[in-house]
C-alpha cells in the first residue's frame, strides 16, 4: 500500500470543455467536463506495466525556463542519488527525472526521506530539478519512465541521457547559440548526437575529476588506448555515429549519420513535440532504447553528431544476469517491434501519398532489410516502395546481394540459415579479375553488391585483394568478410579510403592455431622430428639426442602477442606447468591471472627458454623479430611461429641456428609460402609445417561460419562482431597526433 500522501489524489483532474463554434450553434455544454488525472495517466501509459501510482512535478523546480533550452530527460532508482546529484551540479540546466521507488511500504519511506534530503541539500537542484514519481512493483520498465521525462519536461528539446554519463562539454550553450542548428531541432526532422566514450581500464573511469573536457584531450586519451567508444565490444550500439569522422573533424563540424542500423542507440537530443514515444512494451534491458530511436528514425527524422562534443560514462558494475536474461527476451520483441513498426509506418505513408518524399526515405532505407516485411507489402505498394526508389536493391532483388568468392566447403547449409533470408547470394564464377570487375558493371551479375566473402583460395583466380582490385569496386560494396585470422592478402588501408569495412575470423582460429604451437613446442624441446626421422629410416634413438632435449615443465614460454590464440597457448602451457610471461603493445585486461606482463620486450626474451610469436602481419610488424631480439634471447632458446613468416627476419634466425644461439625452431609460416627457404631444411633440429594451422575440418567450418555471419550481421545491424582492428583504432590518428 501507498503512503498516505502518495494515495491523496483529490482535485486532480483534466477538464473538457465545448467548443466556441459548438456553443454558437446551441449545442454541447457550457460546463466543463472533468476526467480524473489518474484515469488519464493509465490510458496515457496503457501499455505500461500496472498498477502503477505516477505522481507528476513530486518536486517541481523553482526556476523557471526558456523555450529553447534543452531538459535532460533521465531516470534513477533509489541506488543512484549520489551520481546524479553529480549530473546536476555539471549540468546546472533543466532536468526532468522519473524516480522509480519499489513498492514496499517501509523502502518507499526509506527512498522518499533520501530523495527528500538529497533535493533540499542543493540550491541547484531545487532550481533546475523536476522529479516525477514512481511507484510500483515493477523494475526497469525504461521506456515508461523516459515518457514520464520527457512528458513533464518544461522546455522544447529535450536530451535523452542515462545519468552515469557526465557531460564534459557545453553543447547546451553552443546549440542555443546557434539558429542554424535550433533550427534544425525546430523543424522536427533532426536529432542532435552526443558522442559517448568510456575509459577501457574500470578503476580510471570512475574518477569522474578527472574526465577530459576539451576535444584535444579528448584524442590524446583514445590514441594512447585509454578511452574508447562506449561499449566497443558492442559496436553496433554506437558504431553509426562514424567515431573516426568524428576523431578527425575540424571544429564546428555537425555531421549526418549514413550508416543508421536498428541497434544504434546514441545519447540524443531533439524535439519534445512530435517525434514518436518510446514503446512502452520493452521492459528491462535490451532494445528499450534501440526501438525509441528506430521508430523515431522511421518517422522521418535523421541523426547528426556535434563534432566538438562528447560525453563519457562513469564505470559501474552492472547486474549480469538480469541484463542476460531480459536481452534474450527483448531481443525477440525487438524483432517483432521492426517488422510492426515498418508495416505501420509504409501503410501510413503510403495512405498519406507520401512514399516517394523524403520523409518516407528512412522508414524505405530500413524496412527493405526485412525480408518479411518486403514479402508482407501488396504488391503495388511493394513496387512503389521497394522498386521506384531503390537504394541497395535493383528492380529485379527485393533483398541485398552478396558474393561468395570462393568454394565453402563445410558450411553449404549455413549459407542458406544465415543469409537466405535477408540475402540474395551469388557465387562468383569469373575466370580472372578482369572478368570479375566488369560484372560489377550496370546489369552484371554483381552490380549492387553489398558484401563479399573471400578466402585466400580465391587468390588463384582472382589475386590477393590489393588496392587494384578495391579501387575496381563499386560504391555499393560495404563490407568484406575474410575467412582467415590474418587478413593481409586483403589491403585493409585501401578497404579504409573506400568506406569498406573488413572482418576476419580471429576466434575460430585460437584453439586449432595454439595446439598447433603447441605441438610444434614439444616437438622442439624433446625433439620428436629428429627421432620419428630416425625410425622412419630403420634406425633407432640418435646417439646423444638427450643432450640436446629438454622436458617441457618448468620452463619458460615467452608469448609475443597476447591476443586470442595466445592466451589459448598460455593456458594450455601453464597446465604442463610452465612459467608464461608475455608481452603485447598493452598490458591484456584479458589476461589469465597467470601470466606475467613485461612492458620491456629485451627483459622478457632475456628469461625466455621458448618465445612464440603470436602478432598480426603489418607494415610495421614485418621483420619485428629481427637480429637485437633474437640475440636478446637466452643462449638455447627456442622459437615458435604460426603466426606469418614474415614477421620473423628468416636471415637473422637462420644465423642464430648456424651459431647455436638458438637451439630449434618450429615453424607453420614461412615468408613466401608455398615456397620454403632451402637453408631451413638443413637443420635437423627445426620442426616444419606446411601452414597447418587450421588444417581441419572442425575449425575450417568454424571459420566458414564465422565469416559468413560477420556478413548476416553486417546486413541486420551494420556491424559485424570481428571488424578488424585498424577500423577500431581512430581513423585519422597521424593527423590527430599532428594536431596534437
């Protein structure tokens, strides 16, 4: 039950009264219809969760405000009151916050004396702080509680913003100031995107003191790799808001965003009238703000991100399972959301004969994705719709075209499960690249292609996809998906000055890649391939092979790149035991408890019995291991790669063979496979694999897959999961680091 003042709710109520016009005529009433204002709220928030008891301005601010400002729109439970009486302290403008208190009547007294003390102990908030109230027994119900802000909001604009962000720049005085961009928010069709970045160690981002309040340090933090976009491991969240345009943008700069897919979810402002409300059918985490923004989207109005500003999280820890639990079921809603959401607004449209205006682009860009929305549309309206005004489809495809580069050989089912649906998949035929380009011409068999999967077998006819051949490409290519973890027979800085994304497979490679290092590490310390060579030639255990063999416990292994097949190797060496110490470009947040970060490469390899190589083939990796760091290895030391051969100066260690330096090797790379330097067979004490890395059929299928859904996911979201990492390091970081 409600307390006593919360269940109070005499004389409120909304009146109705009859019109000038009705009244002139002799008809209707000249007294005024009431309704009550709790009837009304339940029909305002009918598809909210009840009973529920809202109470509107609980406590109302004593200022007053200008149209034109811009109210935050917010909410909290009663666990954040500390960080957001920090918003409103940074804020210092107008703020309409729902507060949800749980319906338990000794925690709802509890809650209402802590929000009584918190609001009264501020001037500013007493000034600037609208508080609406919530009562009931439902938790997270998000999008009722952003209707509720913004509803009450007393201003013309508004922000929707969760309250662990902290507003390090004053883009509310820049906007005011500017009529072009108030323009832009007046006409209805425009909302405004913060950029929103958190700081990649958990500890730092809690230090809020400390936040970057100007651009250039700004920059300074997300090229040293201490800041990055928010919730970077989703990149579909906010990837839209192009954060490498932003990165390089002079100052003043408002940008569109091209790239809208329906899991961007930004921090926005825009028009309290006339956008559409948030479904209030989305409760818990997962999609709540995905789906305000998509419909919004579909109703005709664009994002645009304000170059010069941003806002960064304050880290917290999150409630895991609860967040698990409520996405998969959001998820599904979402899904239906879309589809309903699409049918709805191109009937609307098109009653309206409006398909063929701009307001209808968003709404046509989006709702083509779906292939059971394109499917669901009558026929006359599907051609208006998805024919007269084409953007990635042709008159003949209601679907988006992707190529299959080369033959998939384990995954044939998969291609039909992952893309039939939202696809139309091509398998490319051409005998050479010539051939292959000009298809891509208007009427060929590739003209509007989206997306492209290739493998490095695609190599024998087409070639490796160097610049040539991505300057060949049409404008409606947007994504390559590599099957490989190495992705250098694709050149990714010319895939960057064409707006190509380009994914490849890092995860489906780890296990394959680390057991094959592993094998290739017993097989050098005990050396096996000496013996087994031995046998096979009728002879038994060379005489004082044990002099030159060593047992795999206890030993050190070096690890030079601790990314996912690294940290593979590491935790099936550790079980042997052996000591692992690593080095990377930074120290892993990933890293098992285990391994031992050195920051200076030379006193890691000077404690190395074994040194695997586990880095990525660059421009700036090629001969990383080069004549200092082998010679900075322990005399008798030993070194693994299944990496790339060229990230190994082979000169250098073949010297150190010749010299005795190093004692083995094991190598699966070489630098110009297939062929092998001959001087490597000489040495008995060397194990060699032709490229064995992934060689079988478990993992071949894994990568197959993988790929193949970067691709699906690219086509449903606009991001796939494994975008390489020169797309998620800032585009422009030469030229940043020159402004800088």
């Amino acid at each position: 039950m409600y307390p006593d003042f919360l269940s109070d709710r005499a004389g409120s109520a909304f009146s109705w009264e009859s019109s000038k016009f009705t009244l002139e005529n002799g008809l209707g009433h000249s007294d005024s219809v009431y309704v009550d204002e709790k009837l009304v709220l339940s029909k305002v928030f009918a598809n909210s969760m009840r009973p529920s008891n809202i109470r509107p301005y609980f406590y109302r601010a004593k200022g007053s405000f200008e149209k034109d400002d811009i109210t935050i729109t917010t909410l909290i439970t009663s666990n954040r009151f500390k960080v957001f009486a920090r918003l409103v302290e940074k804020y210092r403008g107008p703020i309409s916050v729902t507060v949800h208190v749980k319906d338990v009547a000794e925690h709802v007294e509890a809650v209402l004396e802590s929000l009584r003390d918190m609001y009264i102990s501020s001037q500013t908030m007493m000034t600037f702080v609208d508080v609406h109230l919530v009562v009931d027994a439902f938790d997270r119900q998000f999008n009722t509680w952003r209707n509720i802000a913004r509803l009450f909001a007393r201003t013309d604009f508004v922000m929707m913003l969760d309250i662990d962000f902290y507003p390090c720049t004053d883009f509310r005085s820049v906007i005011r100031r500017s009529s072009t961009i108030s323009d832009k928010l007046y006409a209805g069709r425009a909302a405004l995107v913060v950029p929103a970045f958190e700081y990649v160690d958990f500890h730092e981002g809690t230090n809020y003191a400390a936040f970057p309040t100007k651009k250039m340090d700004l920059l300074h933090l997300v090229n040293n790799h201490r800041i990055d976009m928010f919730h970077a491991s989703w990149a579909p969240g906010h990837n839209s808001t192009d954060y490498n345009h932003f990165y390089s943008a002079p100052s003043g700069e408002v940008y569109k965003v091209t790239r809208y897919q329906s899991a961007y979810e930004p921090y926005v402002i825009f028009k309290k009238d006339g956008p559409p409300w948030c479904d209030e059918r989305f409760v818990g985490y997962g999609g709540n703000k995905a789906a305000c923004l998509f419909e919004m989207y579909l109703a005709g109005v664009s994002f645009y991100v304000l170059a010069d500003h941003f806002i960064v999280h304050q880290n917290h820890l999150y409630e895991e399972n609860a967040r698990k639990n409520e996405r998969r079921r959001n998820r599904k809603l979402y899904a239906d959301f879309k589809e309903e959401s699409c049918l709805r607004y191109l009937k609307s449209y098109h009653d309206l004969n409006m398909l063929r205006s701009d307001l209808a682009e968003n709404a046509l860009a989006e709702c083509r994705k779906l292939k059971s929305v394109v499917r669901a549309v009558p026929k006359p309206i599907n051609y208006i719709t998805f024919v007269y005004t084409p953007l990635l489809l042709t008159s003949q495809s209601m679907a988006p075209r992707v190529l299959i580069c080369s033959t998939i050989v384990w995954a044939h089912e998969d291609v039909e499960r992952l893309l039939g649906d939202i696809a139309e998949v091509v398998y490319v035929d051409s005998p050479d690249r010539k051939s292959f380009l000009a298809e891509f011409g208007p009427g060929g068999k590739y003209h509007n292609t989206v997306g492209i999967y290739r493998e490095n077998e695609s190599s024998k006819k087409l070639g490796v996809f160097d610049k040539e051949l991505i300057d060949g490409l049409p404008s409606s290519v947007r994504w390559i998906a590599h099957n490989g973890a190495g992705y250098d027979p694709v050149d990714v800085h010319a895939c960057k000055a064409r707006g190509i994304y380009l994914s490849n497979t890092p995860g489906a490679v780890d296990d394959a890649t680390a057991t094959t290092a592993l094998y290739l590490l017993i097989s050098t310390l005990r050396q096996y391939s000496v013996a087994e060579r031995s046998l096979r030639e009728l002879k038994w255990k060379p005489q004082g092979l044990n002099k030159r063999t060593h047992d795999v416990t206890g030993k050190t292994l070096g690890i030079l790149g601790l990314g996912g097949i690294g940290t593979r190797l590491a935790v099936l060496a550790h079980a042997f035991p052996m000591r692992v110490i690593y080095h990377s470009r930074h120290k892993s947040p990933n890293a098992p408890e285990f391994c031992e970060y050195f920051e200076n490469v030379e006193e890691m390899l000077a404690q190395t019995d074994v040194l695997s190589v586990h880095v990525p083939l660059r421009q700036e990796t090629i001969g990383l291991v080069g004549e200092k760091w082998i010679r900075a290895l322990k005399p008798g030391a030993i070194i693994i790669n299944t990496a790339r051969g060229k990230v190994i100066d082979e000169e250098a260690m073949i010297r150190a063979l010749e010299d005795g330096h190093l004692a083995a090797a094991g190598l699966d790379v070489f630098p110009n496979e297939p062929e092998v330097n001959p001087r490597l067979l000489e040495f008995p004490q060397v194990t060699l694999l032709p490229h064995m890395g992934t060689e079988n059929q478990d993992t071949q299928r894994q990568m197959e897959v993988r790929a193949l859904t970067n691709l699906r996911d690219f086509l449903n979201t606009g991001m796939g999961k494994d975008l390489v990492i020169e797309f998620k390091a800032p585009q422009g970081e030469t030229k940043v680091k020159q402004k800088l």
